[in-house]
C-alpha cells in the first residue's frame, strides 16, 4: 500500500529506508491510522528522520494526496500564489507596486495578513485575465530598496492552524525554515570544523612505516612486507583572507575567527590576512589592518597549490570594486581595480572559494556579489556550504 | 501496583505540559510500534518535559539517563562494584555474600528500566553529546532489549518494554542506523498563540495584559540578529516569574521599551549587550 508515496519519496531525495517502510506498513496494519491527518504524522515520524526533510515531505505529500481530499484546488492555488506575491512583495516593495499597479504607500500600511488577503481577493478578482498568475510574479526585482523591519527570508507565510487538513498544513511548508540552515553560528562550529576535516593530504606513500613494516613482516612468517605511509609534507596549505572590516561583517567576525582560530593545526600551513570589503593592492596581517601589509603581488611567490580561502560578504559599492581608485582608504590607491586584483588571485590560485556568510537567497539583491561570482565560486558559510566549498577545493579544477 | 499498561494505552497530555495533536499522535503510534521516539529541536521546546508528560499520563516511572561525552555504554547498563567487594572480603562486615559477584552488580539506568516490575518511561536526554559509536549500541540493545553482564555470564532481558523517549540538541543529524531504529519527530518553536496557552498552564492568574504584553515583547527579542542562543520558553516563563515578583515593575514600562531583567533572557554577556542595545530601540 502507497508503494507509490514511497517511491516518490525517495526519488525526491528524501533517504526512506525499505525497512521504516514496512514499519508502517505495520502501523497501518494496526489500525492505528485512520485519518489522512494521522497518516500525515505517522508516516513522517516513521519514514522521515531529519527536519531536514520535513519540508520535502510536505510537497510530496500536498503533491500526492492533492487529488484525494482537496476540495477546492482553485482556492489553493490562489493561496499559494498570493503567499508568494507577498513573499515577492517584501523582497522588493516598489518595484513590485510598479509592476502591478498599486499604491505602494498605501500598501505598506496593511499588516501580511491583510496584504495577503488584498493580494488574495484581487486575485481572485482578477482570475479571468490573469490565469496561472505564477508568470507575471516572477519578474524578480533588482531594486535594491528595503522594507522597514521585514526580511524577506525571514518572514513566515501562514500559520499552525489545527482546523486544517493535513494537506493544507503540508501545503503551508512550516518547515521550510529547516529545510536550509542558517548562517553558521558558534554552536555549529564544531561541525564545521569536521568538514575541514575532509582536506586530508593527497600526497604520494612514499615513507617507510617501520612499525608497521615489522609487524606485518612478522605476521608474513618473515617474509618482508613493507608499508608505505603518505607523506606528511603534502599537508595542504592554506591562506584565509576575512573581511573584518566594516559594519556590514560585524555580525559574522566572531564566527569566523572562531572557525579559523580552531583550524589552525589542522593544515601544513595556514596564513591568515585581513581585508575591508575587497582586496586592492595590500591584505594585512593583523586584525586592525594597520601594521603589517602583504602585497598582493607577493602572494604569486606562493606555491599555486596552496587553497586561497576568502571570507566575506561581498557587498560593497560597485565602485569599490570596479573603479581604479576604488579603496575607500586613501592609502591604497594604485592604478588597478580590485576587480582585477580579485581576478589575479583566482588565476594564481586555481582553488580558491569565497565563503559569504549571507545566505544564497540574498545573493541576487547585491551586485557585487554577483560580480564576483564570476571571479569565484561562492559558497554559503553553512554547513552545507561548508561541505561544498571543502569538495571544490579538494576537487581537481 | 500499578496494573500493567497496555500497549494501546493513550496519550493525551500531562498537567504541566501543553500538548499539540500531532505530538500526541507520533507518540501514540511510537508507544504502539515499540519503537523509540527521537525528539530534535532547539532548546526549550519541551523535549524532556514530554518524557515527565508521558510518565505523568499513563502513570508509569520515569527513568532518566542524562547522557555525558565520556559515558560508555556499560555504564548505563550496569556497574560492577568492585571497590564495596573489596571493602566487604577485607572487613566482611555486610550481608552481602562476598563470593556472590551478582550482589555487587549494581544496574545503571537502562538496566533499572530493563528489570522493572512494571513498565516505566526510560529518557535518554542529549544523545548527542555521546559519540556514535555509544549511540549504535545502545540502540542495539535496545532493540534486542537484552544485554550481557559479562562478569557473571548472565543476560538481562527487558520484562517489560519501556517507553523510550530520546532527546538530542544537535544541529548535525545522528548516524542512519540510529536514525533506522527511533522514529523521529522535530519540534518546533511554538508559535505565539501555543505560547500563550502553554503560560496560561505555568501561570494560571496571569492577567491579560501581562501575558499579552511579555509574549509581544518576547517574540520581537527572538528576533533580534545576530544573538547566540535566543530566549526560549524557559527563559519566557522566569523572566514572566521575575516581572511578577518585582513589586515596582508595571505592564506599562513593557509598552514604552523598558524591558527589565534582560539576563533573564540572554544569558551569554554578546547577547545581553546587543539585546541591551536593541531593545533601547524596540517599542511594542
């Protein structure tokens, strides 16, 4: 029974092993589960074992189970949509009032609720012109213009309502909120660290392990058998460049120092530098960026092998990074953009990652961020970022 | 004594705790699978209140094993009391039977749940702090609900299956044979309206205007970016205990922005100087 949902739910990406699948089988058998709410939250307590999933669990089961009890699709759909003009709507208030045609001031006074009923009921107004409204919404705004107090990954959509069906309170995606995770926060470091862990040496074995090699020989009945251990000098080398600078970095800093201070002994080598914003012509040794500078074109002496490992947010002025006296110390103004500084240091050093510690939906709303994209591929400082920016330094590119 | 409980027994809710439906369905149907329910969420959502929920409800024992990073396995199976055995052979002054080693095993916790008379709820609270090979084997043996004290060849088996309630903190996912054997359940931040119902249980006078007031307030400091560890219902309800008790504090300074008690809320001093910092701007 519901071999189907099973399948789906695995082919989603949703790990659900065979066996808590029959678990549920017994569950049913039971006669424990007799409504399609109990199903709901029974086989997910059986089948789904991070809240990781939750979220996936929920479209699958909306996705599947749709046809069984949903009353009124139109309704539904209306909702979604309208959740997701809101969602469009915060993320870029004016543009989207452009775009629509509506009054953003007099917008901007109604609370989510009514706003989604406003969006709802003109929706629904509108339903005969504007069919399979999903197209027009999607325009994503470029506009840089904030709106007072909402943040646009922040806001939650819908709320616990036990009246509803378990398809309309999969269909409100509660867990969307862990379906990623946050930035990286102290708590997590720990974990981080053990992904750090995956930048293992890759040397040749070429070292006699003499212990070994004497055990074994032993074992062998005297017949030599020698063992070979990797060598230790190809620990990697690593250079981590932190953006310290700045108002926009300081709630990341502690982080940060705290992730590089711990994996410090785990590499041959680990230089740290510090920069504002971007790099132009110097990075620093020390934190308050005054002391001791480095040139940028001493960096090239470095062996290219070495991982270049920048942490920051990225979001800056455009001219910052694009203008030739671009630093907004005046110290350092030398003929060459950062963008080109930037751009020298990923082609001296072919694995490089940048780690952002805003998180990837708030990407698209900073144009620098998107410009330097093309220098480097950023990763989020999550954990799952993490994961990824240590496989792409690892990675042969 | 209390007769034995049948596995189809509900739960539906404890005096102190204030349970969702869908949390009393999971475990329902984890009582009756017999299979350890998992509970994950942030601190301060109730997952070990759950556990004294459950043992309040269907009025069993509750056996608690509070999980350290240095615990092994064997240690909350049984101990083997080596130094009273010595003390005892050197002195011989107890009614123990100095060349019986049985009189000197003494059980730890899920031993006491495994040879309980009746059936009890066992709670193994942060499972997370231990390392996962601690945790696959326990669940093993949990699974088979039997182990070996090896000292005296003999194997404990469970008379009566007790209800298993795992709590962990983690961010990072347990290993997949854990996770094959527990069904699982996160529990999320409750939202304003279960808060309200869940402090109406703590504080049954509490007037409107208090509760209407702290819970606004309390939700707006969850808010704030960039704090380590947010105010959870733990901290809500003391800090609600504090304001009560001060006999100056008056709902109205809430209104205007003057929050009191703040270490109440944010216990690490970065969160306390930002929450101070924000909250000169917060108005309700």
């Amino acid at each position: 029974m519901f071999i189907d949902f099973f399948y789906l739910l695995r082919q989603v990406g949703i790990p659900v092993s065979p066996t808590s699948f029959l678990r549920f089988q017994k569950a049913l058998g039971m006669g424990l589960i007799t409504s399609l709410d109990d199903f709901y939250t029974a086989a997910r307590s059986v089948l789904v074992k991070s809240e990781r999933y939750f979220d996936l669990y929920d479209q699958v089961f909306a996705h599947h189970f749709e046809g069984a009890e949903l009353k009124d699709p139109e309704e539904f759909e209306l909702t979604e949509v309208a959740a997701a003009m809101l969602q469009e709507w915060l993320k870029d208030p004016k543009g989207f009032a452009d775009a629509l045609g509506i009054d953003p001031e007099s917008l901007s006074k109604l609370s989510p609720d009514a706003l989604l009923q406003y969006f709802l009921d003109r929706l629904k107004e509108q339903k005969g012109e504007h069919h399979g409204g999903s197209k027009w919404i999607g325009t994503g705004g470029t506009s840089p213009v904030g709106h007072s107090g909402y943040h646009p990954g922040g806001m939650r959509v819908g709320g616990v309502s036990r009246n509803k069906s378990a398809v309309k309170v999969a269909m409100d995606r509660r867990y969307r909120d862990y379906s990623q995770e946050g930035p990286l926060s102290q708590a997590q470091i720990g974990e981080a660290l053990k992904k750090l862990r995956n930048m293992i040496p890759v040397g040749p074995k070429d070292q006699v392990n003499i212990d070994e090699t004497i055990y074994q020989t032993m074992k062998n009945a005297g017949e030599i058998e020698i063992v070979f251990d990797r060598s230790l000098k190809d620990r990697l080398k690593v250079i981590l460049a932190i953006d310290n600078g700045g108002w926009s970095m300081d709630p990341y800093v502690g982080v940060v120092q705290t992730l590089f201070n711990h994996s410090r002994a785990q590499f041959k080598e680990l230089k740290t530098f510090f920069f504002h914003n971007t790099i132009y012509d110097n990075l620093w040794e020390d934190p308050p960026r005054f002391k001791k500078p480095v040139k940028v074109d001493e960096l090239t002496r470095l062996d290219p092998e070495t991982r270049f490992v920048i942490v920051g947010d990225a979001s800056m002025a455009p001219y910052e990074l694009m203008a030739t006296d671009g630093s907004i110390h005046i110290e350092e103004r030398s003929m060459k953009p950062s963008y080109e500084r930037l751009r020298s240091i990923a082609e001296t050093f072919p694995h490089s990652v940048w780690l952002n510690p805003k998180l990837a939906d708030e990407w698209p709303y900073t144009r620098t961020i998107g410009m330097i994209r093309e220098i480097f591929p950023m990763f989020e400082l999550t954990i799952d970022g993490l994961d990824s920016a240590v496989s792409h330094l690892m990675g042969r590119n | 004594m209390q007769a034995q409980c049948s596995p189809t027994e509900k739960f539906t809710g404890g005096s102190k705790y204030v349970l969702d439906e869908e949390l009393a369905q999971i475990v329902n149907i984890s009582m009756a699978l017999e299979m350890p329910l998992l509970l994950k969420g942030e601190p301060g959502t109730g997952k070990t209140m759950l556990a004294h929920a459950i043992a309040e409800a269907l009025n069993m024992r509750l056996i608690v094993l509070n999980v350290k990073s240095s615990m092994k396995l064997v240690d909350a199976l049984y101990q083997y009391d080596t130094l009273t055995r010595l003390n005892d052979s050197r002195f011989g002054d107890s009614q123990r039977d100095v060349s019986n080693i049985e009189d000197y095993i003494k059980m730890g916790k899920i031993g006491q749940s495994f040879v309980s008379h009746e059936r009890v709820v066992l709670l193994i609270d942060e499972i997370d702090k231990a390392d996962t090979d601690f945790q696959d084997d326990m669940l093993d043996v949990l699974d088979q609900m039997e182990f070996d004290i090896i000292e005296i060849d003999k194997t404990i088996r469970a008379k009566n299956r007790p209800v298993i309630v795992i709590t962990s903190n983690a961010k990072k996912d347990l290993s997949d044979p854990f996770l094959g054997r527990c069904n699982f359940h996160h529990i999320a931040f409750p939202e304003p309206d279960m808060m309200r119902k869940i402090l109406q249980v703590h504080f049954p006078d509490i007037s409107e205007d208090l509760m209407e007031h702290t819970v606004k307030a309390f939700y707006r400091m969850r808010e704030f970016r960039g704090t380590e560890k947010k105010p959870a219902t733990r901290e809500l309800i003391n800090w609600i205990r504090a304001l009560k008790s001060d006999p100056d504090f008056r709902v109205k300074d809430l209104i205007k922005g003057n929050i009191p008690y703040l270490g109440v809320l944010f216990k690490k001093s970065p969160d306390y100087a930002l929450a101070r910092n924000s909250v000169s701007r917060m108005r309700l």
